[in-house]
C-alpha cells in the first residue's frame, strides 16, 4: 500500500488549485503533478520559492501571477527605469506575516482585517474566514514622483478557535493561495491614477531560517569541552536556559538564556543547582536595551524603503540577518528577564548543555 492515496488540491510548484484529482499536470504552470503526493501535507519546501535582490534567502510566493516566471518579479524600492511598470512588467509586494511553527500567521495589529466568514468546506465542520490587508508598491525613492501601486490582498483559512477576531493561521502548503482583489495607482495626494497594472506577484517576507525551520537538536557535552567549545565564539559564560520552546522575542524567533551569576541573590541561592549551558556565538549584537529600542527607528526605515512591515518579527530577523548577526546578547535587562545579561540564540546548534562525568 502507498503512504498517500488521495491526490493534493494544489500544486506544490505554484500554488494553483487542481481542476480535478486526476490532473497529471497543473494547467496553471505546466509542472507534472505527482498523483500521490499526501492530502493536505505538501512539505513547505516544495512552495515556490525565488530569491529577490533585497533577502540573502529564499522567499516564498504566495499567490497573485504564480504562474508566472517569478524571478523578474520586482519588489518595491528596486525599479530603477524611468517609467512606471506596465502590463508586461511583474512586482512583488510583501504582505504582513510573522513566522510561526509551520507556517505563518497574520494579525489585526499587523494590518490585516476580518472581511467574511464562509461556511464550512464539505467534509468539514470548521468555518473559513477571509481576510484582506492593503499594501503598497512602489519605485526606487525620490523617482516618477513617487507615484505607488496599492494592492489590495486577500487571504482565506481557517481561524483558530477564539482567533478569528485577531487574526489567522497561514500555511502557503496548505491553505489555498493568497489573491489580489484589487489594484490602482495613486500619485503623493492619494489620486488615482489612469495607468495600466502590472502583473503582481504577492510574496511572503523573507524568512531566515530560526529554531523551527531548521532540524537541529541541543546537544551535550563534557563542562570543560562545553567550556572549550564557546570559547570559539565571543561569549564564554556559562547560562540557563530560560525556555527549551521556540518564544517570540524582542528580536524575532528564538531562545533565550540568562546568563549564570547575573539574577538576584536569592534566585542564585535557589538555582545553584539548575543546569548550565554554554553557546558558541560568533557574530552577536551585544547592547543594552536602551540602545535596541533607539535602533528600532533605523529597522523601520529600512523596511519601509522595501515594503516590508515593520510590525512583523519577520522584519527585525531580516534586518539582523542583513548585518550578519548571528545572535543577540542584551545587558541591563533584569526587569524584562529576571537576568541582567541575557543572550538570545537563533538556532538550537549554538546551544549547548554541560553534563558531568
């Protein structure tokens, strides 16, 4: 017996919905579909995926033209030409999504908003609810007046229950692809524009590969190697480690560790025991919390000029990826963590436990 039976409602290479079970090949890109693919449960991997000039990683299409060649798809703040881009031109626009276990999720805070609820699909008792945000694409700053195309982005997926009024679980090899409903240009007044649309190609922001997207495991090791094997990188302490489940942090995905010797008395006394664990970082960002929250105006304007959304954490790990930080270790942070000095690591193989003889 075969490990899957039932046929995938989507392509795996660009997204589109099958016109039947049986389809050997998608009508939309023309790849060969394998019959016997699993259901529901098409690896993340095989979405589309094209690397654009602004991300050192791969990114994933979500919908609009994905049958389209997406490589010449163009993001905003990156066309140079000096007029606007036509039928026969493809741009990409980046929608608000924070990176989750398996996927993605879009919040009201982050520009999303709650436009219908549908009822179930057959064979399901869950109600689908679409949703819609509207973002901007535009040229290279202080070009063709800086005229911009807004795009109107339509998402639809099941809700979590009691989610359905904040926001939306995504999953780009699962749920059905994202759409454009609408488009139009606008000039500095926000006028429309009679301009001919371009092709649109939405796109999920750059995700850096963190805790859950990568296969990795923290590992043990002797005190004295563990001891031996930070000192490789630039922080030698030894830590705890404050949670073994991926937690959002101030600086996107990751795992965070306060440093030994650096809470308070009675909490010492109290965790003398507690195991320690040392982590091999070579390119952290090490500050006070001061200094973080004074760079948030720089990330922002960064994103901005790329159509990225700030309110995402998918924005501040691109950004550190960008200046090739590998890590981040916060000093003065005791009110926030319980430890003055507090390292957040990005991936598990960076962390490792100090076991005895």
């Amino acid at each position: 017996m075969k490990e899957y039976s039932v046929p995938a409602r989507y392509c795996p290479h660009c997204g589109a919905a099958r016109l039947s079970g049986e389809a050997r090949f998608c009508i939309e890109c023309g790849a060969e579909l394998d019959l016997d693919g699993p259901p529901e449960q098409q690896p993340a991997e095989a979405a589309p995926a094209v690397h654009l000039a602004n991300a050192r990683v791969d990114q994933r299409v979500l919908g609009g033209t994905v049958r389209l060649p997406t490589a010449d798809a163009v993001p905003p703040g990156m066309w140079l030409p000096d007029e606007l881009p036509n039928i026969s031109d493809v741009v990409a626009v980046y929608v608000p999504l924070k990176a989750i276990v398996g996927g993605w999720s879009g919040l009201s805070d982050a520009g999303w908003t709650l436009n219908e609820q549908l009822p179930p699909e057959p064979n399901s008792t869950s109600p689908r609810f679409r949703f819609q945000a509207i973002r901007e694409w535009f040229p290279t700053a202080g070009r063709l007046a800086d005229q911009r195309l807004m795009v109107q982005v339509e998402a639809e997926a099941e809700a979590e229950e009691g989610r359905s009024r904040r926001g939306f679980r995504y999953r780009s090899h699962y749920d059905p692809p994202m759409e454009v409903r609408d488009a139009w240009w606008v000039d500095q007044q926000n006028r429309r524009l009679n301009h001919p649309l371009p092709r649109i190609q939405i796109m999920a922001p750059p995700r850096i590969p963190r805790i859950s997207d990568v296969r990795e495991e923290i590992q043990d090791m002797l005190a004295t190697d563990a001891l031996a094997w930070a000192r490789e990188g630039k922080i030698h302490e030894p830590f705890h480690l404050l949670q073994e489940r991926q937690q959002r942090t101030p600086v996107g995905r990751g795992l965070p560790l306060g440093a030994v010797g650096t809470n308070g008395l009675i909490a010492q006394f109290r965790e003398r025991n507690r195991q320690r664990y040392y982590v091999q970082l070579f390119y952290p960002l090490i500050c006070t919390w001061t200094a973080w929250e004074q760079l948030q105006s720089t990330v922002q304007t960064k994103a901005a000029e790329l159509g990225l959304a700030f309110e995402t954490d998918a924005t501040i790990e691109w950004w550190l990826d960008q200046q090739g930080y590998d890590s981040v270790v916060f000093d003065g942070v005791a009110e926030r963590y319980g430890y003055r000095r507090t390292a957040i690591a990005f991936r598990r193989a960076q962390i490792m436990r100090a076991v005895a003889k």
